[in-house]
C-alpha cells in the first residue's frame, strides 16, 4: 500500500530506539515535561538488542492520521496505558487516551493518560504523541494476521469467545506524524527504568516531603492554621507540611494568585512563624487567572478563546507566558517562603474545561493544550524552584508521559480504596506518582485502613479541605493512626534511598509486583463462563494483581480494606518474613492472613535490611544526626546501600551525597553478623545498632 512507511529506527540512547515518523508535530509529550536524559545511569543497564522483530511493526499514515502496528506473542500482559484505576493487566482493552479527572471506568480519559505500555515479554513502547490517540491493545484481528485465532462455531462450542485472540497492539494517532520509542529490557522493570532514565529518572524529593502532610479546611485563615500547626505537637503527631486549600487567596476560580487580607493580613510573618515550628507550606491553586488578579492585564493577550470559571487560560508553550506567571509567583510567594504548590483542575471536566475548539496564540491546538496543560505547568513551577536550588514536593491533578523528574504527586477526587490501591500499583508503569489521600471515613475501620496506606505511599496525607477531619477524629483508632504515621517516620531512611533509586536508576520507589523479577508470570485471563444475562459474549475475566505492592524493593505492602478480616498475598520466589516480627511467612506461594486493625500487613524478603531510625515528628533539620537501627530479615547474608545528603538542596547532583553500603554475613561460627559502612552517611551516627529479626 501507497501510504505504508518504512521505518528508520535509531537507537537514540543505550537500549532505546527512535523512529520519527511523517510530519513532524508542533508538540511532543517528552518535550512538554522537558526531561534531561540520564546517559550515565542508562549505560549501567545490560546492553541489549533491539527487542522486537522489526518486520512486524507496520506503519501507515492515510489521510492525516497515523495508524500503527505492533507485534504481541501468546502469553503476553501489557501494563500502563495511562493512571487505570481498576485494571492492570491491559491487553484486551481499548484505551482512548484522553486528558481528564477519572469517571469511574478505565477507558483511557485519566490524570495521566501516558501512551507508554511495558509488557511481561520485558521492553516497553511509548507513543510520543500530544494527540487523543487510541490504543487497541490487542483487540483487533487482521486479515492478514500470521497468528489469527482459532475458528469456533458458537453453536457447538462452548468455548466460543467475542474476543477472538488478537496478535497485535494497534494504535490510531489523529495526526500525519508521530515519534515512536521502543524500550529494551530484557526485565519489565529495566524497561521502565530506561523509559524513566530517558526522561532524567524520578525526583528526588526534599526530606520534609516523606513527612506528614494535613490540608486545612478552604477557608481557614492563618491564625486558624497555627492554630492547627499547634494541636498537631499536642498530639505530638508528624507533620512537615501544611497545605493551604482555595482560601488564602483574595478570589478563587478563578485564582488571583494574590493573599486574601482578611484572612492572611500577614503572609511573610505568617510562613516565618510556619518555619520556625520546621513545617513548609503548601498552597493551592489552578491556574485560571481572575480579571481581579493583578496578574490579569499582563497576560490577557497570551491566554487561550476561551475562559475556565470565567478565568484566562494562559497560554503556557510561551516563554513570555512563563515569566509574567514567575515574576508574580516568585514575588507573592517563593520569595516569602512558600514551600510548593497543588495544581488543580489542569486535568478537566469537558464541560468547564476549555472545549476542543478553543484556539491559543502559540497556535497551539487546544487537544495538545489539553494533553500537555499539567506537564507544562510542573515544569514551569519546577523550574523556579531550582533556579532557587531548593526542592519543592507538590501535588497535581494532571500529569503525562516524561514527567518522572518533575516533583509532583497526582491525586483526584474519586475515593474508591481499593481503587486508588490500584492506581498506585499502575503509577509505577509509566513514570509517575500518586497518592491514595484520606478525606473522610464512614468507620473507624476504614479511617485507619485508609491512614495505613497513605503512609505507604508516596505522599502521606490528610486532604481535609471539605471535611475538617484530623489524625484523631476517630478517638477509637487514633493511637493506631499514630502508629503507623510514626512508622513512616522511622523508616524515612529507607523510603529516602528508595526515592534515590527512581532518581539514580529510574526505579520506580512504589511498584507493582509485575515489575518483581521474582513474581512468577501468573496466568490472569480465565475464559468466562457464558452467562445469558451478565456476560452474553463469554468475554475473559481477569484476576488482575492489583492490591499489593513493593515499597522499594525489600518491602511488600499488602494494605486492609474496611469490611475485610482476612485476606490473600502473592509471594514472589524466594523466602519471607513479617515486618514487625521477623517470622517466617511463605516463598513462592498465595498466603491467607489475617492481621490486626493496628497493624498494615508488610513482609520483607529474605537477606532484606531495613534502615530505620527513632520517632521523630519531623524530617531532619540542618545539622542534625540521628542514630540508625538496621534490621535484618530472614537467613540470608544481605546489603544495603544508604543514600543520603543535605535533604532539601540539589548540592547533590554537584556530588554532595554520601552512599554508605552496610552488610550481613555469616561469620565462621555461622552466626549473622554486620558489617559496618566504610563511608559514614551524611545525618546519621556512624555507629549503628544492628537488629536480627528472624530468631
Ligand atoms: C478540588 C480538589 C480538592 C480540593 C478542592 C478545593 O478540585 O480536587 O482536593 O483542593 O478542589 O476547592
């Protein structure tokens, strides 16, 4: 066919090619998030050949639209395709990836629709298109297909399926041209790591950000804020961070950008008061600008047709955008001390966001706008923060392909549990971050069964901007609450070397157990039993593992549900030991356990050290160093590396860290013995308390 293209591929960077194919599109979603690539870390991966047979990927592009083809095998499972919420496993669907908020179906409109897939197989494949793009990811069946489906008569066989097997991923790109990657392995997790290290791996956030974190209710004032700050060291509960919801600003949807006096009459004073009890301040924000906004005059000109909330849309692929947007920021807020931002609402609603035909003075089109909106404004606000050489840590609603190193956390308003478990599992294919954020609770149960999980993930929070609740408002379980938001404290060590792993290595520091080498292949489609009523065309159910996770890469999460005593874990190969008391519990095998209300089930593989340090409130501050407690699991000699530096600057990428690698081995008498680090980290004692779990 006249429209076929034949394919240069590149290979841009160690295991990871490039064809460019058609016209070349006025955007690009790596381009948007603008990462650096990491060269260094990627020459570190195993060298490798291109991992697809080159002959089946097809190309076409046939009145303006780019259609693409893609080779699967027997077997396979494909992961990511954009922030799902209640699927992992995505072969067999179709995905149409679109910006938006999440509306209950996994069907591509999400947070972050990243059109990057890694499979089982081990190599990834990422379509750098701006573009509503769809993904067929193994739904279609060709004509000319080398490996069609077997031929089944319904009449006679039960076996029948309306899914016939499809050998092919198949994507539609609404535009005469697109980039194309394709990620070597040889594991699903290597393939991620290049997707992420092509894109300067993930951030490194500031010690304070694996904190606490408590949003405040909109309209609190900041005397309402100390206030809370205050009650916070009464309950002598973490807390490094305070985010301020709407209503510190003067007008809100649309946003002035500008401190409401009443309520704040004193910001400087009010954030210098902030710092001197150690907690930063976060503001919210989305950034539609009010005509009564100071700001309004300035970038009138550079803002989109249409208005969000009867806000300009500002034009953010303008330099010249940019800086009246840093000069107003940095004045009203950075240069007083504000630590970071929540950029809401830059995903949308179609019915308030600015609509498809909406035009932008870059001659931008607002699809693109719409695809690339959240990257730009994570890079544009990164970006003064380092300027500053300070790390921010915040939250967005919108992200996309690229954006591991920017330093936000999606988060939205949907509050399914078991759901957002889910998305944080699937966070951990395509580069971004996200947190399951506690609002309310109908029980004590789930209040503490939600508490657990966010302080397992990567951001622990409060967001109790409706509803006002606190650590403590079920007094039932409040001792329990605090508990585990303690845990998380101790173990800022550990979660702070396994954040240094997604910046080093790419690695993703909260992952699903698809990524584990270790996790068998399990074999997740089952063939669905006809059913006249609920499943007509026999189509697969799945048995997705979606509800248990890796923090870094000792620990399995394995979180509680309200209603639920007891529940299922996968254990990947190789022995395992409970957490808190360092016994035995399984290798290679389904467990059924059942733990107590206070405790979040968490296991550690065998030979695993875990860092830790005492109870602490808040992360360290300036000169401080605290004492460390290494606790070793299982049989097994292990090591474990100590990433550490300053907390809050980017002196580190100057080489201004400490790697402080510690030991266990079997000394002649066969007992289990540690080994000190040679190099001393940067904030911890350099003698250490060694702790043999597993008697
Ligand atoms: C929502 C956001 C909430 C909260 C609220 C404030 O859109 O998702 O977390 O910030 O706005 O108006």
């Amino acid at each position: 066919m006249k429209a076929q293209k034949s394919i240069v591929w590149k290979e841009s960077y160690p295991g990871i090619w490039k064809a460019d194919i058609g016209q070349k599109q006025k955007h690009s979603l790596l381009q948007a998030a603008g990462g650096k690539v990491n060269l260094s870390a990627l020459n570190q991966l195993p060298k490798t050949v291109f991992p697809l047979d080159k002959g089946t990927i097809e190309i076409k592009i046939i009145q303006g639209k780019t259609y693409l083809k893609l080779p699967l095998q027997q077997g396979e499972q494909l992961f990511g395709l954009g922030l799902n919420f209640q699927t992992v496993n995505q072969r067999g669907r179709i995905l149409n990836l679109h910006m938006d908020h999440f509306g209950g179906k996994d069907n591509g409109r999400t947070h972050a629709p990243v059109p990057f897939y890694v499979s089982s197989k081990g190599y990834g494949v990422l379509i750098d298109a701006a573009q509503y793009i769809t993904v067929y990811a193994g739904t279609g069946v060709r004509v000319d297909s080398k490996n069609p489906p077997e031929l089944q008569d319904r009449n006679t066989n039960k076996k029948w399926s309306a899914q016939p097997y499809s050998d092919a991923v198949e994507v539609l790109v609404p535009a005469n041209g697109t980039s194309l990657y394709v990620f070597a392995g040889p594991s699903p997790m290597q393939a991620v790591q290049r997707y992420n290290l092509l894109n300067g791996g993930g951030y490194l956030p500031p010690k304070w950000g694996l904190g606490f974190t408590q949003r405040v209710p909109t309209l609190y004032s900041q005397e309402d804020i100390l206030k809370e700050v205050a009650s916070f060291e009464e309950h002598d509960f973490p807390l490094d961070f305070i985010g301020v919801e709407p209503g510190w600003q003067s007008m809100s949807y649309p946003c002035t950008f500008e401190w409401d006096t009443t309520r704040f009459p004193t910001p400087k004073l009010f954030l210098a008061k902030l710092a001197e009890k150690g907690v930063s301040a976060n503001l919210w924000l989305n950034p539609y600008v009010s005509p009564k906004s100071s700001l309004y005059p300035l970038v009138k000109n550079l803002t989109g047709s249409h208005t969000v909330w009867n806000g300009l849309v500002p034009d953010f692929t303008l330099a010249q955008t940019r800086q009246l947007y840093k000069n107003h920021f940095k004045k009203n807020h950075l240069d007083i001390g504000v630590g970071g931002y929540k950029i809401d609402e830059v995903d949308g609603y179609d019915n308030w966001v600015w609509p498809d035909v909406a035009t932008f003075p870059s001659g931008t089109s607002a699809e693109e706008m719409r695809q690339i909106y959240g990257s730009l404004v994570q890079k544009m606000t990164a970006d003064w923060y380092k300027e500053i050489n300070k790390r921010t840590y915040g939250l967005v609603r919108a992200s996309n392909a690229g954006s591991s190193h920017l330093p936000y956390i999606i988060y939205n308003d949907y509050y399914n549990h078991k759901d957002f478990i889910t998305a944080l599992v699937n966070s951990s294919f395509i580069g971004v971050l996200w947190t399951p954020e506690v609002r309310a609770s109908k029980t004590a149960e789930e209040w503490i069964r939600r508490m657990q999980s966010a302080c397992f993930s990567p951001m622990a929070m409060i967001n109790a901007w409706a509803d006002g609740t606190k650590p403590w408002t079920f007094p039932e379980v409040a001792e329990a609450v605090k508990e585990v938001a303690n845990l998380r404290m101790q173990l800022l060590p550990y979660l702070y070397t396994t954040f240094a792993a997604y910046y080093r290595e790419g690695k993703p520091p909260f992952r699903a157990m698809q990524l584990v080498d270790e996790f068998s292949d399990q074999n997740i489609q089952e063939r669905g039993l006809l059913d006249a009523t609920t499943n007509p065309y026999q189509m697969a159910i799945r048995k997705d593992i979606k509800d248990q996770y890796m923090m870094g890469d000792e620990i399995l999460v394995a979180p509680m549900f309200a209603g639920e005593k007891s529940r299922q874990v996968i254990l990947p190969k190789g022995k395992w030991y409970d957490f808190y008391s360092g016994e035995f519990v399984g290798e290679n095998q389904l467990i059924q356990i059942e733990p107590p209300l206070e405790k979040i089930p968490l296991f550690v593989r065998d030979g695993g050290i875990i860092p830790m340090v005492p109870v602490h409130r808040q992360a360290p501050k300036q000169g401080e160093r605290w004492p460390l407690t290494l606790q070793h699991y299982g049989q097994n000699p292990g090591a474990f590396t100590l990433y550490d530096d300053d907390g809050k600057s980017f002196d580190y990428e100057k080489g201004k860290f400490t790697l402080s690698k510690y030991s266990v081995q079997r000394n002649p008498q066969g007992k289990l013995v540690g080994n000190q680090a040679i190099q001393a980290p940067m904030s911890y004692l350099p003698e250490v308390r060694w702790v043999f779990m597993t008697k």
